[in-house]
C-alpha cells in the first residue's frame, strides 16, 4: 500500500491525498529543491498555494485525471509593431544570471529567456533604441567566473566587433563579480571602436519590481551612444528614476542587494542615463568618444589573456607570514595586497615579501579602506615595503589591480608587466580625487 | 433621467425597480450564495518579515522614492491582465518610506527575513479555535499585486491551515483556509499617472480567514463577520481602529457569478454590499432577458466605431472641448440597434448599465468616461448634436441607442472595444469579475478575476515545517469561541448576561482579564466590568478624558478598593479625578480628595453628630427617623465609609440615644 502511494507522489502528477489528521486534498505534486526536507512533498492546491505535506501523514493517494490548465484571467498581449526607429545595432551578449526571464506559475521555476523576440516581447522599449540580436555565451553564477571565462567574453565581444563594426555590446552579468568583469575587458579590449556595456540586476526579474528592464533600457543606450568605453550601467539609485555608466575599473559593488549598489569609487560616472527619455548626460570630460579606428594600431589585436598565478590578499591584524611562503611555494607570479590605511601590513610579514619580490613576484599594494590612496612615504612601515620591493599602487581599486596584475602578467613579461601596473591605461587610477567623491552618510 | 425600467417595450412591468429589491428580495429564492474573506491585523511586535516594529506613524524623518513595476510573464507568454493595463497606464509610485516603521525590506532593496513566528502562532491558535487543520509544512507565496501597493509588484502570502467552521444559531459555516500574509502599503495621494504610498503598513502579519459560501443572506453575513471578528479579538493578540480589519467579499445568486468585491471596511456596509450586488446580479439576468426578448443576438453587437469629430467639433460642451483640443484628439461613436433604454437601465443606486461600460472603458483604455444615448442630451452636449450623431451613424432616435467616446484616438477606439465586449458579456449575464466597493455599499468594477496562476512560490523563504513546539505554543494562544466565553463570564464569574455579552470582543475586554488576573479575586469581576464598561464608558460619553487614564492607575485604584481604603462607591469619583491628573498616584488622589474611608470610630462620631443634630425629628418619630439619618449620613460622608458600616452603626448609636432620652 505505501509503495503505491510514493509512486503517485512523484513531480508532475495531480493527486487527491487523504490524510492522517483528516484533510482532503487535491493537488499537483511539485519538484522540491533538493535542500529542503526529505521526508515532505510538496502539493500546488487548486487555489494556488503551495504546502507540505509530511509523507507519514499520508492516508491515503489516488491519482487525478489531469485537466489542461486554464488561465483565467491572464492574457497574452499583442505583439507591438515590429518597426525599427533606430538603426544603431545593439548585440546581447549573456553570460548567466536571469536579467530576462519567465515564471513557470505551475512549479514556480524560473526560464531564462533565450530568444531575442521573447526579450523584445518583456521590453518592448528596446526596439525604439536599436536593432537588438543577442546570443548566449554561457550561463554561470557570476561567483563562478574566473580568468578563462574574462578570456572567452573579451574573445568574443572582439570578434563581433570585427564581424559588425559599430554595433553596441551589452553584456548581461550576474552581479557579485561584475565589476571584476568589466575592469577585465576594460584591459583586454583595449581602444573601442563601440560602446560596451556591462549590466546585470539585483532583484530577480521574475517580480514586477525587477530592476532588469529598466537597466536593460539605460544600457542600450549606452550601448548606442558615441562613448567608447567599457562602463557598468546599473541603477543610479534606489528609486528607478536614473541609471549610471560606471567606467569598467572604477566601479564597485557596494551593497548586498540595493538596486543602486554599483557605484564609481573616488571617483565620478562617466555618464547619467534616463531610461524613459532616453537622455544620456556625460558626467565626465574625459569620457572617450568613439573615433574611426577599428582597434588600436599601437597594440593591434587586443591582449586578452589572463593569469591565474595572480593572488588578491587582504591582510587583516594576526595574519601569519606563511600565507604569502604559501602562495610563493605554489609558483605564484603577482600578488595585490589589501592593506591597512596608507597601505601597510605589519611588520611580521616584511620578510615574506621580500623572499616574494627577491624571487620575481610582482607584489602591489592596494587600501582596504577602499576610498582613497595608498602612500607608502608616510609612515615607517611603509618605507620597509618599498624596500621590501612592493609597488604602491595609488588609488587603484584593489579588485581592479588584481585583474589588472592577472591581465599583465597574461600578456607581457616581468618588466613590462611591472611597467604596466603603473600606466594609467584603463582610466584605473583617478589621477585627482575630490572632495565629491566621498559618499555622504546621514547621521540625523 | 433615471430610466430604472423598460416603458415601451415591458408594459406589465415584468421588471423590477431598484428602489424596492433591497426590501423585497427573497434571499433563498435568488439562491444567494456568499463567501467572506476576513483579514485582520495582527499585533505582533515585529513585522512579519523584517525586524521593523509594527506600528502606523504619521511622523519623523521618511524617504522618498519613485519606482514604476512592470507585469512578468507566465512561460506561456501570458500577464496578469489588471497590471498589464496598469504598467500602460505609465504609472509612477511614490514611496514614502517612515524610518521609524519601515527599511530596506520594505524598500524591496533587501531580501525578506525569516517569517515572524509569533504571527504563524496567533494564526494557529485561531485555527484550533475553530476547528481548522494546520498543514505539515508552510510555503510562502508569491502573489502578484501590481498597483503599487508592494514595493515588490507581489504580496507575501501562506496557506497555515485548511477546513473548519463556526456555528451560529444552529447553523453551520465552512472555513476554507486560513493564511498569514503581509499587509500593503497605505496609500496616498493620486494624481495623474502617480501614486503615493506609505510604507508603514506593508508587511504588517495578517490574519485571513476565507469562509466557504455557506452564507445565504445579508444579516448573515454580518453576523459571521462579527463572530470571527469577535474570536480574533480574542486572541487579544489583534491590533484595532479603523483599517485594521478589512473584509472581502464574494457574492453569487442563481444563475449568476462569483463576483468579488473588495475593501470593505466597516461592519455596516457588509449588508448593503451584499444585497446591492445580489441585486446588480439580478438586474444584469434581468437584462439578458430583455435582449433577447427583444430579438437581439450577440453577434449584432459589432465593434463599428463612426468618427463623430466634425458634428462635436464646435460643441459647447466642457468636457467635449476639453478632450477634442487634445493631440490627436476625435469623437468616435458606435450606434446599438434597438438598444434604446438599456444603458441607462439602472443595476445599483445611481449606477445604470452605462456606468459599467464606462468603468470597463476607464480599465482597458485609460479615459476619463463614456456617453451614452440614454443620458444624452446631457453634459453640455446639445439635443440637435445628439440627433446629427444618430443621423450620421444612420439610427434611430426613438429605437436605437449609442455609445460615445472623445479622448486621444488610440485611447478613444481601445476603450470603445472594452465597451463592446461588455456589452456582448451582457449577453451572457453576468461576467465574473473582482470589483472595489464604494463608500454606499455599491460596487464599481476593478479588474477580471485573476486566475490561481497569479501565485508562484516566494524563492527566498525556505518552507516552515509546523513543529510540535509551535503547536503547543498555538494551543497557549488559543482563543475561547465567544459563546464559551460568555458562558465562562456568567458562570465562572458571575457576570450578568448584558454585561457578558458587552464585554466579549470589547476593546476593555483585554484590561479585564489582565485587572481581574491580577487582582486574583480581591474585588469582584462584575465591580471590575462595570467600571470599564459602564463607569468610564458614561464618563468619556460626558467628556471627560478617560483614554488619558493609564492601566495602572486602574489597577492600583483598585486594590485601594480591595483593601477597603476606598468605597466601591468612591471608585468612579477617584477615577473622574485621576483621569484629569494622568500622572498622580490613585492613593495621593484619594487622600487629597477626601476619598479614603474613615476608620469605625470617626464614622461613629459623625453619626452622633448628625443624631444629635436631629433630636427633634428622633424624638417624633423614633425608630422610623431611621432612614433619614441614613441619608444625612451618606451625604456627609461622600463616600467615605461603606453603607453597610454606616447602616450598622444607625442603628447602634440611634437605639442608645432613644434609650437614653426615654
């Protein structure tokens, strides 16, 4: 008798359960995540709710005849006109993440859209920007992005670029290691011949309050302006009035989950966006616009390859010497080091740098304070790094500095490597940081 | 012109008149069906999924933000119809985020915390006071909302516990489930294309309780409403003042449709609504008769819309002028033959066929109203303009009818389709639909009824297996049924059946069971109830502040009573005194007040005096002077000493003073 009724509890079968505390149901038995409790199934009754039921409390099962589904009170829209006004072309490239996507209402899953007509059909708007076509380069958390994967996406956005020249890129991305991302291609594609975008969402965009769209919109036109750089186009702040185009290497993600969490650090937008109008405002003077040069003649194809012998350490009170004899005995080729204030560690760890840097490891240092630059004059300590041959590194972000070491160190040698993390080639260093570029915070 | 029936083509008056259906109606013979759905607030001290504390503020320092939402999409392409048309409305919502009541949960910028324990209990508890199964394992839902009153476009919602029923007056009553969900924003002002809300209240736990349709008639339904009210007040564990219970309705006669309607949030309007949309029901399959009586078919009603702009064109009529100097702006009408009578045809009080089409015109095609032959000339919109309008759409004025829209084009020609399609649903009776109430307890359409598909699991909530522990925790919180209650009120405490009855779902009834708990006994639970809901009840009623009284001063006055240090008789006058001192102890009131009892021997010293004073009066009419002693006395003492004290010690000290005269 049991075994009948596990048979009949399997996902995608409708079921009239009764059971032990004397309640009828009838239901579809739906697919549980794998984390949640074993010893329950999961039933979608008639008027949309989902529960639990425990299987021990289980009576008895019968199966249901299975009714096509009816949706009452929804509809599908018409399709709007598929004129084009715009002849700026727009590509999507997506890498993960669901910055379009449809609900399955019966087991509540969520699809990713995959087709360029069904993401024209969730945001019609885009058709007034440009002629959009998208492809699917991969589909992977973002926290599982790593050098090869920068490798593959700068590959391909370059190749496109070569195939159709002037097209808009927009990159859709998880968000957790977008800005790692976009400093990435910001170094790998070198000079632009078209704007790239780089975007993602932090609400999901299964709910209506998703900020998908609207980011979606905001970097399409971007996508379509004459500003050729790398950016992070996102929400610019809680509310959806603006968006903002962060360059690639200045951009971080400041919160775990605001909409408006990428922010430019000591540092301003290269550009405001409003999604609605259309308008895009250039906040920078120093914003590259787009010229006539396919690629840059001096580099000619662009240098895309990054090492994975490269180390982002953070150092932190305590830290013991033999993390960095580790990363040295593995064969390591740079290290950016996260340090306090102005840019130190303590003193304990002097010797293992100097073994580092003696054995040609390149070894910069970055602030944990984030805002701000290091400066290795000030103090004592910071005397010894650069006797210990560490490189400071400015104002340079910490997660751009090690993409950039990694990026260095993929393409060229030692030396130019070591050059290289010096050049302001990226917009990587704000060469004059202003009072402006610290955040407010409110006290009262 | 009120047209409410059909002159020229019902001569025996086969149909009825608004004004007498809500008397005349025969619940039973109509085969009136109704279903409630109660939400109630509850009073937990947190919201149900963030730590904010769940209170309403009208004060301090508030965020302001603006979002717009937009509808998802089922993987079969299809949207959620209502916010499909909201999101082309172009909405804006503006949110005004309290800090005191709300953060980023509300803000829709965080992800919602684990769900509040304390509001799964108290709902629970209810559901085992009526008899209702919880499931094995809650799931939190998604339910898509998309006006802007979540800041999420979905309202969080679980299913805690399935079946039961309540019994009144021998009859039974199903519940169908019982769920927790959050609460939505407060809304605002609206203007345009935007709307305000607060935030204060999204997220606060409510309790809903749907009943089957087990309801047949109005008073019915008022009197399930007031009971389930009255078993969640019980839980003392329920938040109250207006807004904090609000009841959903859903009403079917025979032949009819479940229709919705929703936002009712007085008691008295309950009964109303219901016999207004019994009797729209009854009127719309009325309707349906006379089309066919009148030979018409669905399939005569075309969507044929004539470009009227030239006859309009020079119209004095404001609101023509005002639509026709818009962009794009046209007069378009679709004549309806033989139709003459039937939109003005009245369904409700002051609300005709007519103004259904005009709120399914407003829906799908975002204009401000429709006309139509029946109620024109009218508007500023002239008799020779009504009969060129019939001419050029080739009608005829005696028989036929039309209905007119002028706005922008696009909006013009979308909204005379939706009114279209309505009419043609008129031939079918009555569509199902959810609709909003109004202050009168008339109805006006919202929205079609959303499908089951509207709900989809809320991902970042983990399933809420019910334990033993929060069973048991439920079991403690368990509310009594307000006739176990009452019974417990007379029998166990032995208070009067009217005083019983008033204290059950009363708000003092919570302070009573606290003062009486607490007082373990010491002073009688009818002084107690009678205080809370006699005294203080007559003394706000004559303008003095009791509300400024705080409970233990209540408390306190009265163990000064259980000690004999005041009379029962001075409790109410140092009541009236403290609530005008809101920060005095009871005991300096009363001594300062000359309210504390006086000891045996000074009572005793005052009825000599008075004894004396009245030789005269004693020596005439010995022991029968008595009683008037004894009201000279009281007067003296103003409630000073018991009566009892008082009468024993008359007699004492007259009985000597006879004695010794004599």
């Amino acid at each position: 008798m049991k075994k009948d009724i596990n048979s009949l509890l399997v996902p995608g079968k409708r079921v009239k359960i009764r059971t032990k505390n004397g309640l009828s149901l009838s239901g579809l038995v739906l697919q549980r995540y794998e984390i949640f409790d074993p010893n329950y199934i999961t039933l979608k009754l008639d008027n949309g709710y989902n529960i639990g039921v425990k299987v021990d409390n289980i009576l008895e099962a019968e199966e249901e005849i299975v009714e096509e589904r009816k949706a009452s009170g929804e509809f599908v829209p018409e399709t709007l006109p598929s004129e084009v006004v715009s002849k700026k072309k727009i590509h999507i490239i997506a890498t993960g993440g669901t910055i379009a996507s449809k609900i399955d209402y019966v087991t509540g899953g969520v699809k990713p859209v995959l087709k360029t007509e069904e993401l024209l059909e969730m945001v019609p708007e885009l058709r007034k920007i440009g002629e959009i076509s998208s492809e699917i380069l991969m589909s992977i958390f973002s926290e599982n992005m790593a050098p090869p994967q920068w490798e593959e996406i700068a590959k391909r956005i370059y190749q496109y670029q070569q195939k159709e020249p002037g097209t808009g890129i927009l990159l859709t991305h998880g968000t957790d290691t977008l800005a790692y991302t976009a400093a990435a291609l910001s170094f790998a594609l070198g000079k632009l011949s078209s704007p790239v975008a780089v975007l993602g969402s932090q609400r999901s965009s299964d709910r209506p309050s998703s900020d998908s769209a609207f980011n979606l919109i905001a970097a399409s036109i971007y996508a379509s302006s004459d500003i050729c750089e790398v950016a992070a186009v996102m929400h610019g702040e809680t509310g959806d009035s603006y968006a903002l185009a962060h360059r690639g290497t200045r951009v971080r993600k400041m919160h775990s989950s605001r909409r408006d969490a990428f922010q430019s650090i000591s540092s301003l937008p290269i550009a405001k966006i409003d999604p609605f109008t259309g308008n895009i405002k250039v906040l920078r003077s120093d914003a590259r616009k787009c010229g006539n040069e396919l690629l840059d003649k001096e580099i000619g194809k662009p240098n895309y390859k990054f090492s994975d012998k490269v180390s982002l350490l953070k150092f932190y009170p305590g830290m013991p010497p033999e993390l960095i004899d580790f990363l040295v005995e593995r064969g390591i080729k740079g290290i950016i080091l996260e340090g306090t204030g102005l840019g130190h560690v303590s003193e304990q760890l002097i010797d293992s740098i100097k073994r580092a840097t003696d054995s040609g490891i390149i070894v910069g240092m970055t602030t944990q304070c984030i805002f701000g630059s290091v400066n290795l004059n000030v103090y004592s300590t910071g005397r010894l790094l650069i006797k210990a041959g560490v490189i400071g590194l400015g104002n340079m972000l910490p997660e751009t500095a090690y993409v950039k070491l990694s990026w260095a160190l993929g393409n060229f040698g030692y030396e130019e490597a070591k050059r290289i993390l010096l050049e302001n080639i990226a917009g990587e260093y704000e060469e004059r940081e202003l009072p402006s570029y610290f955040p407010m915070w409110k006290h009262e | 012109m009120k047209k409410e029936s059909f002159p020229h083509t019902s001569p025996c008056g086969s149909m009825s008149e608004v004004s007498d259906v809500e008397t005349s109606l025969n619940w039973d013979h109509i085969g009136l069906k109704v279903g409630l759905e109660i939400h109630q607030q509850l009073k937990t001290e947190r919201k149900l999924f963030c730590n904010c504390r769940n209170t309403l503020v009208e004060e301090g320092p508030e965020v302001i933000f603006e979002r717009r939402l937009r509808p998802t999409r089922s993987e079969l392409g299809e949207v959620d119809v209502a916010a499909y048309f909201e999101w082309k409305k172009g909405r804006i919502y503006e949110y005004h985020a309290p800090l005191l009541a709300s953060c980023l949960v509300e803000a829709d910028e965080e992800p919602p915390h684990s769900m509040n324990q304390e509001a799964i209990e108290i709902a629970l508890g209810v559901a085992l006071a009526m008899d209702s199964k919880p499931v094995d394992e809650i799931h939190v839902m998604r339910k898509i909302v998309i006006d802007g009153s979540n800041t999420t476009g979905f309202q969080r919602t679980a299913l805690v516990s399935i079946g039961g029923g309540l019994e009144i007056k021998g009859k039974k009553y199903r519940i169908q489930t019982i769920c927790v969900e959050e609460d939505a924003a407060r809304k605002g002002e609206e203007k345009d294309e935007r709307i305000s809300y607060v935030l204060d209240r999204l997220g606060i736990p409510l309790i809903e309780i749907s009943t089957a349709p087990d309801i047949n008639s109005p008073e019915e339904a008022i009197e399930v409403a007031s009971w389930i009210g009255t078993l969640l007040r019980m839980t003392g564990k329920v938040r109250r003042g207006i807004g904090t219970i609000r009841q959903d309705l859903n009403v079917s006669i025979a032949g009819g449709e479940k229709v919705e309607i929703k936002g009712v949030q007085e008691l008295e309007i309950l009964p109303k609504a219901v016999s207004f949309e019994a009797m729209r029901q009854k009127k719309l399959l009325e309707l349906k008769e006379e089309l066919y009586r009148r030979g018409l078919k669905k399939d005569d009603i075309v969507f044929s819309p004539i470009d009227v702009t030239l006859i309009l064109k020079s119209s004095k009529s404001k609101v023509v002028e005002r639509n026709l100097s818009k962009t794009k702006g046209k007069a378009y009408a679709i004549l309806l033959r033989n139709f003459k009578d039937l939109l003005g045809f009245e369904l409700q009080p002051n609300r005709r066929f007519g103004t259904e089409l005009a709120d399914y015109a407003r829906f799908y095609g975002d204009v401000k109203g429709l006309f139509h032959g029946d109620e024109l000339p009218g508007y500023g919109i002239t008799e020779e303009e009504v009969r060129k309008i019939y001419d050029s759409l080739g009608g005829d004025i005696e028989k036929d009818n039309f209905i007119l829209i002028i706005d922008e084009e696009e909006k013009a020609l979308k909204s005379l389709k939706a009114a279209i399609e309505r009419i043609k649903a008129a031939f079918d009776g009555v569509p199902k639909e959810t609709r909003s109430i109004l202050p009168d307890g008339t109805s006006k359409f919202m929205r079609p009824q959303p499908g089951a598909a509207r709900m989809y699991p809320e991902t970042d909530i983990p399933p809420i297996p019910i334990s033993d522990e929060m069973l048991k925790r439920a079991f403690s919180l368990k509310p009594p049924t307000p006739g176990e209650k009452k019974r417990f009120y007379e029998e166990a405490l032995g208070l009067n059946p009217s005083l019983a009855e008033q204290l059950i779902g009363s708000e003092q009834q919570e302070m009573f069971e606290r003062l009486h708990s607490r007082l373990k006994g010491k002073v009688d639970p009818t002084t107690i109830a009678s205080l809370l809901l006699v005294h203080m009840v007559s003394m706000k009623r004559e303008g003095i502040p009791v509300d400024n009284l705080n409970e233990e001063q209540i408390y306190e006055s009265l163990v000064l009573l259980s000690e004999g240090k005041i009379t029962k008789e001075g409790l109410p006058e140092l009541i009236k005194l403290l609530s005008e001192r809101p920060n005095a102890k009871p005991i300096d009131i009363a001594k300062s007040s000359g309210l504390l009892t006086m000891g045996e021997k000074e009572v005793r010293d005052i009825v000599k005096k008075i004894i004396s004073e009245n030789a005269k009066v004693i020596e005439e009419r010995g022991e029968r002077s008595k009683s008037l002693l004894m009201g000279l006395i009281m007067k003296e003492l103003r409630g000073k000493a018991p009566g009892s004290l008082v009468a024993k010690l008359v007699e004492e000290e007259l009985k000597s003073f006879i004695q010794h005269r004599s």
